[in-house]
C-alpha cells in the first residue's frame, strides 16, 4: 500500500479536489481521519468516490466508540457500494485527546475494535448478527450487500503491543501510527508474533507506516509545518514509546491536556525538535525519501499521514514523487 490520509479541515470542494489529486499523483489508497472537530469524513468519502476511479477509500481511522458497530458497518457497505468496491475499512480505539471531550477516553481498548470488525464481516456475509460484549445487537443485519461482500479489507490502526499482535492474527493490516524506523522495528516483532497464530484462510497480511510527513522544498517550512501533528501524536503516544525517544512524560500530557482544553497554540508551541524528529518525516524531498527507505527495512507499505507540509497541493505531489517508489 502506498497511501495518504486527507484531514477534511478544509471545505469539501477542496477536499475532494486533493482526493482527486493524490489519485492523479499514483497513491493507491486514500484515507480521511475521523475527528468529529472536523468535518464529516464520511460525507467527504461518499464525494470522492464519485469524483474518482480506481483510488481504494475508507477511514483513517473510524472508531467503534462514537458510532455503533452495527450502524459504522452499513457505513463501510454504503461507501463499498458508492465506489463500486474500493472500500477499506480503517478502524481504531479512537484518538483520546477528541475522545475525552465526548466522555470516551476510558473506554478505549483492543476489544472494542475487534469485536466490531468481526462483526461487519459477519453483516456483510449476509448474516445476521446477535452480540452481548462491549456493544449489544439482537438481530441485527442489512438489507443489502456491498460489491466486495465479506472481503472488504479491514486495517486496524493501532500502536500497542496487544492491538498489533491482535491486528496480525485477525485483519488485513495494521496502520501503525509511526514515522521512525525505531518503531517500526518494534512493531515488526509485535506483528511477527501476531502472525505466529495467523490462520492461513486469512491470507496475506501487511504492516503499513501510518507515517506522520511534512515535506517541503525549504526544511525549516516543512517542520514548522509538522508541529500540529506533533503534538496529538505526542500527547497520544504510549509510555514505551516516548521513553523509546527521550520525551518527558509529563510534557506530552500537558501537550495533551492543552489539546482537550483547546489550547492549540500552547499545545504546539511546546512541540520540540526532538518530537518532530520522533514522530513525524519532516524535510526537503531528499530528506522523506531517505526516512522512507529506512522504514521500508520493517514496513510493507506507507500511507502519508497529516500535516503533509505547508502547501497542501504542493505537499501530495512531492511526498509522491519522493517515495512513491520505495513501496
């Protein structure tokens, strides 16, 4: 997979004019992240579908939290029937600096997730669907089948030891959410572990880089660029991970307690050198390409994550050019 992921930040002409492009552009997979501070990204899915042809589509990623399973599984068949087959189902435990505002961060987890693409697999069998776990359903089932029927591929983004090895026993992919070649390593032996109780029914499996990328002509403009990106990533970022880089702890929960308070501009401006070099591929195209090719050591595929850089336009056409040849 060589993909991207489009925050729907910007109004949906716009947005759907950058679909367009990074299709044009060769990436084979587009995303939208799903933040209910932005706008509605199925909404912004349903409008690219049309507007393209070949580009597979899905969230990046939806959570089982904000929406019922049963309900986000007719949302993948709607768009899986919009885009005559190019859905992907991109599901998580959601991001806990939004999550908090709805009251949701506690009940972030491995089971939640997995338990809902389970059960869109099932509905979109044709089944119908009886669940007492962490959400009920009696009965429950569509009234239609999408094009790809059971075989929509399902990517879990995660980054826990539990979730990947989870990820690699039960999906398609995992979309971890990293940008360093440190990490990926790490995640490669989660994964490896994973497939060690892979059925082999399930198929092939890839770790994709669900890589953070600001990339620009001039270095300094990309990585002022990366800071916003930087700091969620950061104030979401688990324990181990940030002692793997040498980032306080302490300083990343007050990142993310700025983020939930909607203090962005302090959030941001307590962003460091140090976390742009962890958790985002920030520079000159020479300098993506190079941190790509390093990453492709442990990862399968990449999908350019937000912020992109500081031209929007600009920033899909040189990440492609740079690196859609490495995967």
């Amino acid at each position: 997979m060589f993909g991207i992921e489009l925050t729907p930040e910007h109004e949906l002409d716009r947005m759907v004019a950058l679909g367009e492009r990074a299709e044009a552009a060769g990436y084979d997979t587009v995303f939208s992240t799903c933040h209910y501070n932005n706008r509605d990204p199925w909404a912004f899915l349903s409008r690219l579908a049309v507007a393209t042809d070949e580009v597979a589509l899905g969230p990046g990623v939806a959570n089982p939290l904000e929406t019922h399973p049963v309900t986000l599984a007719s949302k993948l068949a709607t768009l899986d029937e919009a885009s005559d087959g190019r859905a992907v189902y991109g599901i998580g435990p959601g991001d806990p600096s939004t999550l908090a505002n709805l009251g949701l961060a506690d009940d972030r987890g491995l089971r939640p997730v997995l338990e809902a693409f389970k059960t869109a697999q099932q509905l979109w069998a044709g089944e119908r669907v009886d669940h007492d776990g962490t959400f009920q359903a009696t009965d429950a089932g569509l009234n239609y089948e999408p094009p790809q029927g059971a075989n929509i591929p399902v990517v879990v983004g995660g980054e826990g030891p539990h979730m990947c090895r989870m990820a690699a026993k039960h999906a398609d992919g995992l979309l971890y959410n990293g940008s360093h070649p440190k990490d990926l390593a790490w995640a490669r032996d989660q994964v490896d572990d994973g497939l060690a109780d892979r059925p082999d029914h399930r198929g092939d499996f890839d770790l994709i880089a669900y890589s953070a990328v600001s990339i620009a002509e001039e270095p300094e403009a990309a990585r002022e660029a990366a800071r916003p990106a930087v700091a969620y990533i950061t104030a979401s970022a688990a324990p181990p991970v940030l002692a793997r880089h040498g980032v306080d702890r302490a300083t990343a929960e007050a990142i993310g307690d700025d983020i939930s308070a909607g203090e962005f501009s302090a959030a941001f401006d307590a962003v460091t050198d140090e976390m742009i070099d962890a958790f985002c591929i920030a520079g000159t195209p020479a300098d993506v390409r190079e941190r790509a090719e390093a990453l492709a050591e442990y990862a399968d595929g990449l999908v350019v994550v937000s912020p992109l850089g500081p031209d929007l336009e600009q920033a899909v056409d040189l990440a492609a050019d740079a690196v859609g040849d490495v995967f």
